[in-house]
C-alpha cells in the first residue's frame, strides 16, 4: 500500500447533487480494489486561474488514501473517461518525510481544531462575480 | 531594483520553518516564491536553499496543472487582481 492524494475539479455547470455523486463515484473507484480513503478535504468552488474548455470556476476536491499502485492506474482510466472532471493530480508520497507530511495532513483534515499552525480552513469561495462567468 | 531590495536578507524561509513537504494546494504559503508574473522567482533573490527550491518549484507546478495559479500573465490574459483568493 502506497500513499497518494487525488485532487480533481469538477465542472461548475452541474447541481450540488451532480458534483455529490461524481465525487462519490471516485471514492468508489479508489475503494472499489482495496483503496482506503484516510481524509477528504472540500475545497468547494473556486475560481480557475485560467480558462479550462471555457470553465471559469471549478468545484475542488482532495483525497488523501492508500492504496495498490495498480488502483491508482484504474482510478486515473475513469477520470481520464469522465467528461465532467476538468483537471486531476495524483500525487505519490515515497519518501519518510513526505509520509508524515501526509500523516498531518490527513490529521490536521480530521480535526481542524487540535492543529494549531495555520490549519487551512477550506476556503469556500461562493465567487462574486458569479454571474459574470460563462456557464458555456 | 525595488524587487532585489525586497529579497536583500538571503535566507532560506523554509528551513527557518523545518519544512519537509509543500503542499501544493496551499498556494499562498509560495507566494513569495512567484513574480508579479507568475514566474517562478530564482533562488538568488528569494534565498530558497537548493533543497526547499526544488520543493517549491515542483509545488507551483502542480498548482499550474491544477489551474490553481496561472502559467503565465500577459497582456492578452491580464489578472486584475493576481493573488485574489489565495
Ligand atoms: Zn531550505
């Protein structure tokens, strides 16, 4: 079992009920052969920093789990089909030092409270300017 | 010039911190790391050791994939306000 982080963005133009069940969908296809998911964090909708098949904003979401190298091949093969996933990252954590970063963040995700130095907070960030964005 | 005076201390912000991982969700924690472009800044003005520089750099990457911070800020694709929520 490695430790990895999937961060994916899904489209803006689908409801709160779309965007649910797309990321439940890929916690199912990381769980599916074994995965386990350790900590999710919601980074919720925000603006992208450039233009993707004419999005201005995307939904955010990370998960931070362990899993087979094989799973993340699979899981990587059902976003790369899904049309409603702008953009992704996998990120692998090999090295002993960048396991225990991934051990606090995973800590620091499941009680915000206790960690003490700039606990991240999710910015939700319901954009201003909604309205002005191209819902293309 | 007003920007090499900006970086006049060299020393390295992240081994003051002990940092051993940065994530590259949290992108105003390399702001200092990025020129009013969107470049990556060089070691010789921020001060980053070798080490944390290749952690930065690998960090803005994935934020540039992840559409997180921009590639790049020109004039056809002008940011009014760059770091605007980060
Ligand atoms: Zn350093």
């Amino acid at each position: 079992m490695t430790h990895y982080e999937l961060l994916f963005v899904i489209k803006p133009t689908h409801t709160q009920e779309e965007i649910d069940a797309h990321i439940a969908n890929v916690k199912a296809s990381i769980e599916k052969d074994g995965g386990v998911i350790a900590a999710t964090q919601n980074m919720g909708m925000r603006k992208l920093a450039y233009e993707v098949e004419k999005h201005n904003r995307g939904y955010y979401t990370a998960y931070y789990f362990t899993a087979k190298p094989a799973t993340i091949i699979e899981v990587e093969r059902l976003i790369r089909i899904n049309e409603s996933i702008l953009k992704f990252m996998t990120v692998k954590y090999a090295k002993k030092k960048e396991i225990i970063a991934w051990e606090t963040a995973v800590k620091r995700l499941n009680n915000p409270h206790s960690a003490k130095e700039e606990a991240v907070a999710p910015k939700v960030e319901v954009a201003p300017e909604a309205t002005a964005d191209s819902e293309a | 010039m007003a920007e090499k005076r900006k970086y006049k201390k060299r020393y390295c912000k992240y081994c003051e911190t002990k940092t051993d991982y940065i994530d590259f969700k949290n992108v105003s924690s390399f702001k200092f790391s990025l020129s009013e472009r969107f470049k990556i800044m060089p070691r010789r003005l921020t001060g980053n050791c070798k080490r944390h520089q290749d952690m930065v750099t690998i960090a803005i990457k994935r934020a540039r994939q992840t559409a997180m911070i921009p590639y790049i800020v020109d004039r056809q694709n002008v940011v009014t306000n760059p770091f605007e929520g980060l």
